[in-house]
C-alpha cells in the first residue's frame, strides 16, 4: 500500500526564525501558525485523491495540528513518539501527555511516557540535542517499520528533518511526498 509523508505547516517557530535564522525564540512545542492553518486546510482537497485511510502523527502539536486540519476526523489518527522531530531547538521539546489530552481529547496519548522526546528529565536544561547517531538509528527504526507496512494506505505527519534523513528528500511547510508507491 502507498504511504505518504507530510510535513507540518508552517508553525511559529518556523516564522520567527526566519526573521531572525541564528536564534532561538525559545519556543518550546510551537503550534501552527495561521498560515500554518490554512496550508494544511489547503493540502486537505490534493490529499483527497490519495485514498488515505490511516494517519500517523509526531506528538508534537504542529504535526497533530497538521494533520487535525488536513484529515479532521475523517481518518483514524495514531500518535507515534517516534515520528517526532530531531530535537536541535526549543520547539522540539514535546508537551506531556496530559497537555497534549487536554488539547486533543480525541486522541489517544496513554501510551506516550511523560517525556517521550529525547532528553534527561532530571536535568535543568530543556533542550538536550539529540545525538547524531540516536537521530540516524531512529530515522532507520521507522525506515523499517514503514518499509514492512502492509496495512491501508498511510499518511505520516511529521518534521523536515526527521523527513531528510528518512527519504532522503527535504520537503517545504505542508508538502506530501510518496514515500512508497
């Protein structure tokens, strides 16, 4: 069966580091933007053709938001911690389960641990970069998964540089590149 990648829209940390490309907001989990929205809303009628039944999303709420606007409710939607961007900046350091339920009742969190992105918990500083060799055995992890797939045709909701690493392919804000025919 076909799968599918989609990048999130635009989100805010997207839009404030293009002003200023060198720093950090410090934004931490950043949500779409409204032209995040709307890029999202505008993929949803191109995504129609494709005949998606099923959904993976990153916990990270630009990626859950993504695919919220994209497929509604539509389509059964699977969070997966694995999908989640390489964490180099503020916005990927995920939101706790808890948060992520408050906000998107609808979806299933119970199997996320409190702190599913890469990191110690027990230490002070919030970004901890993931680690190259981390980042690579986890892209391949997916490649695999994926590469076994033989469910109905999947959507994954994800990030531009987990995307590069995984298929080789760097993809702009709400683009969907075939995966796998």
């Amino acid at each position: 069966m076909p799968i599918y990648l989609i990048r999130h829209g635009q989100s805010e940390f997207n839009a404030a580091h293009a002003e200023a490309p060198h720093i950090d907001p410090m934004l931490f989990d950043a949500p779409l933007t409204a032209l995040g929205i709307e890029q999202a809303k505008a993929l949803r009628q191109q995504v129609a053709g494709h005949r998606i039944e099923h959904v993976i999303a990153s916990p990270l709420i630009r990626a859950i938001q993504t695919a919220m606007h994209i497929f509604g409710d539509d389509h059964p939607i699977t969070i997966n911690p694995d999908m989640r961007e390489n964490l180099l900046s503020s916005c990927d350091v995920g939101s706790h389960p808890n948060d992520l339920k408050k906000r998107f009742g609808h979806l299933d969190f119970d199997h996320l641990p409190a702190q599913w992105w890469h990191g110690d918990p027990e230490r002070e500083d919030r970004i901890q970069v993931e680690p190259e060799a981390v980042f690579r055995a986890r892209a391949s992890a997916v490649r695999a998964y994926l590469d076994q797939w033989e469910g109905p045709t999947l959507a994954v909701v994800g990030h531009g540089t987990f995307f590069t690493e995984l298929a080789g392919y760097h993809m702009q804000n709400c683009e969907i590149h075939q995966y796998r025919a």
